[in-house]
C-alpha cells in the first residue's frame, strides 16, 4: 500500500453534510471557524471569498475549492450584503433568494467532512491550507464528476450507500492532497 493511501486509513474521513445552495443578486454567507474540511463547487455564477486572515480571491462557475479547518470568512455575490449564517441559509433557504425574477442566480455544493479524532491534525501538514481549482483546469472536471456522484449516491437508497460515500469522500480527498496548482508546478519533484 502507497503512503498516501496509508494516510487516508488514518484519517477516515467522514461525512458531515453536504447542500446545493442558491443565492440571487447581491448576497452574503458568513462562515463561522471549523475544525473540519469544508469543500465546494460553483455550479453557476461567481462569488468572491473573503477569510479572516486577509486571504480573498473570486470563484467562477466550474471551480472547487476545498479549505482545511479555515478561520471566520465569508462568500458573496455581485457586491454582497448583510451577511447571513451559513445554518440559517441552510435551515430557510429563502434568506439567499428574491421573490421576484433574480438579476443573477449563483449556485454552489458546499459540503464538509471530519475525520478521526486521534488524527485529525494530521490534515493542516498534508494539504494546501486552501485548495482552488480552476473551472478549465483537467482537475476540476474530476472533482465534478466526484460531486455529481456523491449527490447521486446521497440520494439514492440503494444498498451500500453508506460505504460508497464514505469511499467517494477519501477519492475527493485523496484528489484535493495531489492537487498542486499550475503555478507552482510539480514542487520541486523530478
């Protein structure tokens, strides 16, 4: 067994939750500090995300992101506006939508998973503390396929539904640990 397969059975990632979300015009979700990994997919529109610690960059329809254990921050859309919880956009969708016809629609999957315990600080060395993909790029096409699937599966009530989503979230996880961005190369390996 390769090391980073070895990692991923000390790890055990597991699921937390996952949501497709929609927000029209102007908008805002704040995120409070998580222990977690939480990941995404903008499935149409563009937000910005903004992080406590200064870090802000803009995601277009196509990109992924994946954020180990990040600090308060916060998505918007066209300009935003006061921020609403990110559980209470899950519990009343209608915070994030207009009820007339939307200027402009913004759909994502934000989702999060765990792992175990005694080696959940194991994540912050392995990984990119945050881990964008590019919509053109081959990998985000791989972490679409990945979500399409997960969403599948979650939906479905078929047997072993639990064990191929625990299984689709190691694939997720294992891609977001190869994933170097094409700036940086190859790190330095031969």
């Amino acid at each position: 067994m390769d090391p980073l397969s070895q990692i991923i059975g000390l790890l055990k990632p597991q699921a937390v939750g996952w949501r497709v979300i929609e927000a029209h015009n102007a908008w805002t979700i704040g995120f409070r500090p998580t222990n977690v990994v939480v990941f995404g997919q903008i499935i149409e529109g563009a937000c910005h995300v903004e992080r406590e610690d200064g870090i802000g960059f803009d995601l277009e329809a196509g990109d992924f992101l994946l954020m180990a254990a990040p600090p308060n921050w916060t998505m918007s859309g066209c300009g935003g506006s006061v921020a609403v919880d990110f559980k209470a956009a899950i519990e009343d969708p209608g915070l994030l939508l207009t009820p007339e016809h939307p200027a402009h629609v913004t759909k994502f999957i934000a989702g999060n998973f765990k792992f175990a315990a005694a080696n959940r600080d194991l994540i912050s060395t392995l990984m990119l503390p945050i881990v964008h993909v590019r919509g053109n790029e081959i990998a985000a096409r791989r972490f679409t396929a990945l979500l399409a699937t997960l969403g599948d599966e979650a939906l479905a009530d078929r047997p072993g539904r639990s064990l191929v989503l625990d299984r689709l979230l190691e694939v997720i996880l294992i891609e977001a640990l190869r994933y170097r961005p094409p700036d940086i190369g190859d790190g330095g390996r031969g």
